[in-house]
C-alpha cells in the first residue's frame, strides 16, 4: 500500500483537493494518508510555512498530492513549492496538454496533444540571489547534469508516443542555453528520437496557431512555467491542468494552478485539474484501469452539462466532484 502524502495548501486547494480524494475513494484506491498543512495559512499563524522536518515526513512518503499555495509579497518567505521539488529532487515536471472533448478552449483547435516537460530545479529558480536596493540579481543556473537528465526523462516519454521532441530555449541571447540546447540534441540523438527547436518566443506563437505539431517539448524552468499556463488557454480554462513532479524515488501531483484569491471560498473553482492530477497520481502508481476510470468520469459528468463557471456552466466545485465520484461508484 502506499502511503501519500496530503496537502490542500491555501485558497481554492482547499476545494479542489477533496473532491480528487472523494474519486480515489469512489475507485476504492486504498492508502496511507499523511495530512500535511503547509503555506500560507500556516506560516501567519506560525511564522514557518514549511520545515526541514516536513520534508523529511513528505521523504517517507511514496508521493503527495498537493492542491496550491499562496505566495505573500514578502522577502522572508520561502516557497513550499520550490521547497519540495528540491528537497526531494523532483527533476521533471510533467505537464500533458490535450483537448477535452466537452470544452471549447479559446483558438477552437481541438487536433493537439502535447507534453511539456520542464527541467524542475534549476534554471531561473536556483535560488541563488543577490538583493540590494538598487540592483537584484538571480543567477540563472544551466547544468550538463540537469539538461542530461531532463532530455533523457523526455526522450523517454516520446518513446512511448510520437517520438519527437521539440527542444525550447532562448540560445541567441542566452549563452547557458547554447549548453541546454547541445545537450538536448546529443540525448535525442543517442536516444534516437527525432528532433527540432525552437526559440522561446515564436514557440508560444506557434504552439497557439500550430499545437498540432508538437509532441513532447522540453525546455528550462521558468519557460515551462510560462508556455503551460498559456496552454491553458488551448484546452479551455487554468483549472484543468494537471501536473506532475517526478524524481527517482518520489513524485507530487498538483494542478497547474494557483490558489486563486480572486475566487477562493466562493465554491465555484474547477476541480478538474485536481483530479486530472490524481489520475496522473494513480499511473505512477501503475494503477491504470482506474486512472482511465477517472478520465471517462469527467467527461461523462461534462457530457451532462455539470460544469464550473470558468467552462461556461454555474455548477459548484462540490456538484462537480461529487457527480465524478457517483459516475466512478456506479460504472466500478
Ligand atoms: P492562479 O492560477 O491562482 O489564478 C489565475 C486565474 O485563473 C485567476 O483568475 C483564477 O481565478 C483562475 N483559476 C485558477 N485556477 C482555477 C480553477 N481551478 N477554476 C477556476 N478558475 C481558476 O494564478 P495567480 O493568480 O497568478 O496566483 C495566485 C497565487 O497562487 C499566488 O500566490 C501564486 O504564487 C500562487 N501559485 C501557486 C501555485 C502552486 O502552489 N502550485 C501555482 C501557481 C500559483
Ligand atoms: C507552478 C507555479 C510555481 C512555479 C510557483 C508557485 C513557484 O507557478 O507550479 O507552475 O513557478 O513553478
Ligand atoms: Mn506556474
């Protein structure tokens, strides 16, 4: 059995995560479940949003399923996210891109599936900063080691699809890209995957006008942060990516976005992204018969019209979620 971590985190976490945990009972996925509160919340009430201790007990777990956390405006606080991404060396974030058959994303395309893996511990989130009052500066830090392993977890992942890997990167201006890119291509080609590349820049033009020629697109961290949430806008809403965080020994699953203050306790949040996330939670589990269950549940539940405000409906997160878990128990 194993045992997984829990955390809702801040905002709409709170409401997105449970309605993923009422999918994974409705499948009868048992597990060891280790609650966890760290963030925000916590760190007003404590002054600490998370410990080294907090890491150690997410180190005894298989994985975590993780809803979002709000960031303050303020120099002393020190990300959670990036906190445990590093800690346990999560290296590869995964994050699949595809249509939903039931929504209309925003450019009407519906003929793309694409991953976008993104180098997850280095890049622009070193963490490596010098802040004065007159210049602040973050060292962007580029790896032989870091690219090696990024390009062969997604050469790996193109193997079992398309076979093809679009390198993305900003070479032409940023020399510790030359090195990103050259590594890439040496994997690949060792790896024997096809492959191109991509500046940065017409690369979010073209995955808008053009997604169906991508497949899996690697590229540095802080890219990848932005070119999955432009994504978003393909498939239909921020609240149905899902995501994983994958190292060697451990994984955490999130959903691409944020805790959403603007719309947090209203109860109308999209739980899709969380749940999406705990299917790619049960496929690392190698749980695959109810990982599909899950998929098959959301669209059905779209199908009859059940749907947040953010994909045109006026269901609440709760209706949406509990419709899923009713679909899963019924069909299991
Ligand atoms: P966000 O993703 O929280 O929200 C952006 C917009 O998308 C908002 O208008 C929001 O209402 C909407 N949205 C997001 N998820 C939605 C959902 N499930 N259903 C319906 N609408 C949804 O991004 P932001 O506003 O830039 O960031 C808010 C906070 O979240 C910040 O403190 C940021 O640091 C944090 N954040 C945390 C994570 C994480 O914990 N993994 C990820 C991204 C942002
Ligand atoms: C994400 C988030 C995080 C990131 C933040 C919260 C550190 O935006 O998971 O995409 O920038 O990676
Ligand atoms: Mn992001």
């Amino acid at each position: 059995m194993k045992r997984i971590a829990v955390i809702e985190g801040d905002g709409i976490g709170k409401e997105v995560i449970p309605q993923a945990l009422k999918a994974l009972e409705a499948l009868d996925f048992r597990f060891e479940r280790v609650d966890l509160e760290v963030g925000y919340a916590r760190w007003e009430r404590t002054g600490t949003a998370i410990s080294d201790e907090d890491i150690e007990t997410l180190r005894s777990c298989d994985c975590i399923l993780f809803g979002a956390i709000t960031t303050p405006d303020d120099p002393d606080y020190e990300s959670v996210v990036l906190k445990i991404r590093k800690g346990l060396d999560l290296y590869a974030n995964v994050r699949p891109i595809r249509p939903i058959a039931a929504i209309s994303g925003a450019v009407g395309h519906k003929n793309f599936d694409f991953v976008i893996v993104r180098e997850n511990t280095e890049g622009l989130y070193s963490g490596i900063e010098d802040i004065g009052d007159d210049r602040a500066c973050t060292t962007r830090v580029v790896t032989r080691k870091g690219s090696e392993r990024i390009a062969q977890y997604a050469c790996k992942l193109a193997t079992a699809r398309r076979k093809h890997l679009t390198i993305v990167h900003k070479s032409n201006v940023l020399k510790s890209d030359k090195l990103f890119l050259d590594t890439c291509r040496q994997i690949a080609e060792e790896e024997g995957i096809t492959y191109d590349d991509r500046l940065v820049d017409s690369m979010a033009y073209s995955l808008i006008a053009t997604p169906w020629k991508y497949d899996v697109v690697v590229t540095t961290n802080m890219f990848g942060d932005i070119l999955s949430d432009m994504s978003g806008a393909l498939v239909g809403s921020l609240g149905l990516l899902p995501s994983a965080n994958i190292g060697n020994s451990h994984a955490f699953f999130e959903p691409v976005h944020g805790s959403a203050p603007d719309i947090a306790g209203e109860g109308y949040a999209n739980p899709i992204a969380a749940i999406l996330s705990a299917k790619m939670m049960l496929e690392w589990c190698r749980e695959f018969k109810k990982a599909s269950l899950i998929e098959e549940a959301i669209n059905q539940t779209l199908c009859r019209n059940i749907r947040t405000p953010d994909i045109g409906g006026n269901s609440t997160t709760t209706e949406f979620g509990d419709a899923v878990a009713e679909y899963i128990r019924d069909s299991f």
